[in-house]
C-alpha cells in the first residue's frame, strides 16, 4: 500500500471547545505515530467555529513536542495571508526544534470567507497573484545564508523544511511542476479537476534540487467503523457541517444522525456528491476494497486521510482500521 498520512483539522464537536479540540490533536497524533502513518498535518482556516488549527504553527508546535517520529506539518499555510518571511521564521523554528520532521504545504486560497481575509490581508488587491513569487521568495529563506546578504530569516535558514504546492484546480498543479515541488490535491472537499491536475503536473514536471520525479498526494475522507451502517452514520457529522458550510452557517461538528441524506433535499445531496465524491465509508472489507480502487484509479504516490468524527475516541478507532486494512491491501 501506499504511505498514508492524516489531516486533522481539529474538529470541534459541539458541546466541547477549542482547548478540547487540540488536546484531542495531540492524542491523534501520538496514536497515528504508533499506528504508522508517515505524516500528521494540520491546516490554516479561519472564522470557522469546528475548527481549532487556525494558529497553525502554534497547533504544530504543540503536536510536534508530543511526538518522535512522524512527520508534522501544513496541509497547508494559506500564503497570501501572511508575510513569506514571517512563514519561514515560524517553519524554520519548527525545524531547528524538531530536525528532518517538518513539511510545509502551501496554498493561495483564503481559507476563510472574505470578512475574514480582509480582517488578515487588510488589502486584498494582488494577493493571489503574488503566490509564485512568494513562493519563491519563501524558498530562498530556507537557503544557507551568503556573504552579505542583507536580509534572512533567523530561524529558517539551512533548514529542512520540505516545501509541498497544495491545491484544488490546475493552477497549483502548474506551479508545482514549474517549481520543481511535491504537489497535494484537495480531493477530499473539491475533487473536480483532480485527473486534469494531476496529468498535467505530471506532464510539466521539472526536476529540482528538492525532487527528481513528480510526487503526487491526494486527499481523501475515510469513515472506518466496525460496520458499514455505523461508518455511514459516522459519516453524516461530516456531511451535515459541509452543507452548514456551503449554506453560509458554519458552526461546530454536529453528533451524527441516522439516515441523515433522506433528510437532505436533491440540490443537498447532489453538493454532497459532488464536494465529498473521494471518500471511503463502510466497514473493513470496504474500507480495504474502496481504499484498493482509489489508488489503482488515481495512480496516487501517497494519500492523505482526513475524517471529521464527532466522538474522539470513535475516530481514534477509525484509523486503527484503516491502517489494519491498508496492510492487508499490499
């Protein structure tokens, strides 16, 4: 099988807060380290009640100190949000801490609703269109420094921070072929050009210093229970909080609710359909054999796991399954 990692947004059911939410993340991670997934991110949203890792590097430092092994990092830093110099201090401190473990995804949405951004950009002419070149310009922090160069990011420089292009759309597949850069698709929420980007990142792809071949990683929502009718109601938190997204209501992870889509009306299900096409809900056999399919369709290097469930411990038991059945799907 091929590596598995997970994506935790640091779900905040409700009844529970923010404090709860992170405390559960460092559970998960300490777990997922035991169970053998090779990386645990966490990523940038903001003015969304259900999720905690807003802060991110705060979040990953807290995960990082817990763990040995694994490695930590963005999925992803939404980089118009911030100063690439600020970026490089926070990841390269990350990495002096914690040496050959951080990765940085990075990506050009917003990551919130466009209050929120304005809150954070002020300005939001040109942002977007800067992404390449701050990109690059992050990069260049994590060179060992010259003779006198001027400006440097402290921590940063000569750092191992494995730089990753995330993105939803052909736009960052570009880029990271362009770049030379490991690149992850956001299929778990958005998986419309998934094919397109991946051929063509595929296609375009230039070797750099950082990687010789183009490395693909793709997400996906996997709902593992002891059941197929139990990962399925598992399931209905997450569907409930996307459509309570997408219908301009954010708010914490709602419990689970039986037979939740004969509640949803057709225009519902068809953007559940379409936004959360890539996941794999059911029991063992299901999960291995949908898990199976979706490596062997896709041609994925690596996948990114992520599953938004209300009960901690229940999701706790969910990747203990799935990484039991992805063995056996060698």
């Amino acid at each position: 099988m091929i590596p598995l990692s997970v994506l935790d947004l640091s779900p905040v059911p409700e009844g529970s807060d923010a404090g709860q939410a992170l405390r559960n993340s460092v559970d998960l991670a300490r777990h997922a380290e035991a169970l053998g997934y090779g990386r645990y991110w966490m990523a940038e949203h903001h003015n969304m009640p259900g999720i905690a890792s807003a802060a991110t590097s705060v979040a990953l430092a807290h995960v990082a100190v817990a763990t040995n092994t694994i490695r930590i990092g963005a999925g992803g830093i939404m980089l118009p949000n911030h100063a690439p110099l600020m970026i490089a201090e926070q990841f390269g401190t990350l990495a002096a801490l914690h040496p050959h473990r951080i990765d940085l995804g990075l990506g050009r949405a917003p990551g919130s609703d466009q209050i929120a951004a304005r809150a954070m950009r002020r300005n939001l002419t040109g942002d977007v269109d800067q992404f390449p070149s701050d990109v690059v310009e992050l990069m260049h922090y994590f060179q060992p420094t010259e003779p006198g160069q001027t400006l440097q990011a402290v921590p940063g420089a000569g750092q191992d921070v494995a730089v990753w292009i995330l993105g939803s759309s052909t736009y960052g597949a570009q880029l990271a072929a362009h770049l030379g850069l490991p690149y992850a698709f956001a299929s778990h929420f958005a998986p419309g050009q998934m094919r397109e980007a991946m051929a063509i990142y595929r296609e375009r792809f230039r070797p750099s210093d950082r990687l010789a071949a183009p490395r693909v990683m793709l997400g996906v929502n996997v709902f593992a229970a002891d059941t197929d009718a139990e990962a399925r109601l598992l399931f209905s938190s997450q569907q409930q909080a996307f459509l309570n997204l997408r219908r301009g209501r954010p708010g914490k992870l709602p419990p689970p609710v039986e037979d939740f889509e004969a509640s949803v009306d057709r225009y519902g299900r068809a953007m559940l359909a379409d936004a959360l096409a890539c996941a794999v809900v059911g029991g063992p056999d299901t999960v291995r054999d949908g898990l199976r399919a979706f490596v062997a369709s896709t041609g994925a290097d690596e996948l990114m796991v992520t599953a938004q469930i209300f009960d901690h411990t229940t999701r706790k038991h969910s990747f203990e399954i799935l990484a039991r059945e992805a063995a056996k799907a060698d």
